[in-house]
C-alpha cells in the first residue's frame, strides 16, 4: 500500500510491456524457450515508449536504465541498452534519450522496487483481460485518477507475425519495414 501512495503522489510516468511466450512460440523453431528473447523485444519496446515520452514532454533529458544485477536477463539488458545507445540500431532521435543502464540491488533500490510491481500488476491485467475480465486490480485502481501516467502494453501475435515478417524481409534483401504495419516499425532506423 505504501508504495502505491509513493507512486501515486509523484506523478511519474511508467511505462509496462508485457507479453505471453505462448504468443511467440509459432514464429520459432519447435522446442525453443524464448525467454531471453521475450525479455529483449518488451526491453526494446519499452525503450521506444520511453524515448517518445521524453522526446515530447522532457525535450533533452536522458535517462538512466536501472536493472537488477540479480536478474538472470542482466546480459540481455545490457545488450539492448547497448544497441539503442550506438544510433546505428535505433535512430539517433532514440538513442540521445539515454544516458546509461546501472546495475542495482532490487533490496535497496526503489526504482526497481517500482519496477516490479507495476511489471507484476501489468502482467496481472494483461492475463485478465485475455480472460475477459477488464476489472482492475485494487492496486492499479488505487493509481488510476492520480498523476501517474501508466501505459501498459502487451506484444500479440500480430505483432510477433511483423517481427517474423521483418526478419524474412530483411533475408530476402526487401527493406525490412515492407508489410509491416504494428509499433515494431520504430524498433529499428
């Protein structure tokens, strides 16, 4: 409760991507475990959502990624940070959003403390939703109305089917946005 009241008095935006492996599982090969891969594209498109934030609302202003040092994923946030932060991957408009990714201790660090509550409670609506149950959760109701902005998202399998198209696309020597009509546009230049 009482973070919740610390997310609801700052007036902070939070930005949630959240996706099902289920989802993803028929665009890779049979047996594949894509756990890595479904951390790196819900990273990749919160880095976008964050970067248009900043870029309309705080105009020169550079974040700081904090992830936990703990977190089994911590290479695969590294790697992303990285390619968003070369402006070869991403555009330049992109990558000037960041400053840098820091590792830290969830215990004593209450960005990721944060962190992993909205990430439970948006995975929690999403799996709610797919259910057919739009009620909130008691938490999220507690921020809705407050100054916190909260965008949550979900990859669906359209959005995996633009990614395969992508991919093939690019195989083929085609450009690799041809067909592609989903967000997943403005992941690369």
């Amino acid at each position: 409760k009482r973070l919740c009241e610390i997310i609801r008095d700052s007036g902070i935006w939070v930005v949630a991507i959240g996706g099902l492996i289920e989802d993803i599982k028929p665009f890779l090969p049979p047996g594949d475990v894509p756990k890595g891969l479904l951390c790196n594209l819900c990273l990749r498109m919160a880095l976008v959502d964050i970067s248009a934030i900043v870029r309309e609302r705080y105009a020169g202003a550079k974040v700081t990624l904090f992830y936990d040092h703990g977190y089994d994923f911590g290479g695969e946030v590294v790697r992303v940070f990285e390619t968003f932060k070369d402006g070869i991957h991403t555009s330049d408009a992109i990558a000037e959003c960041f400053e840098t990714a820091e590792p830290k201790d969830s215990r004593d660090c209450i960005p990721l403390q944060t962190a992993d509550f909205i990430a439970y409670e948006t995975m929690k609506r999403i799996d709610g939703l797919r259910r057919g149950r739009g009620d909130l959760r008691k938490a999220l109701r507690h921020l809705h109305g407050s100054d916190t902005t909260l965008i949550m998202e979900q990859f669906t399998s359209d959005i995996f089917a633009d990614m395969a198209k992508m991919i093939m696309n690019r195989q083929s020597g085609r450009h690799p946005w041809e067909g592609v009509t989903s967000k997943m546009v403005d992941i690369l230049p």
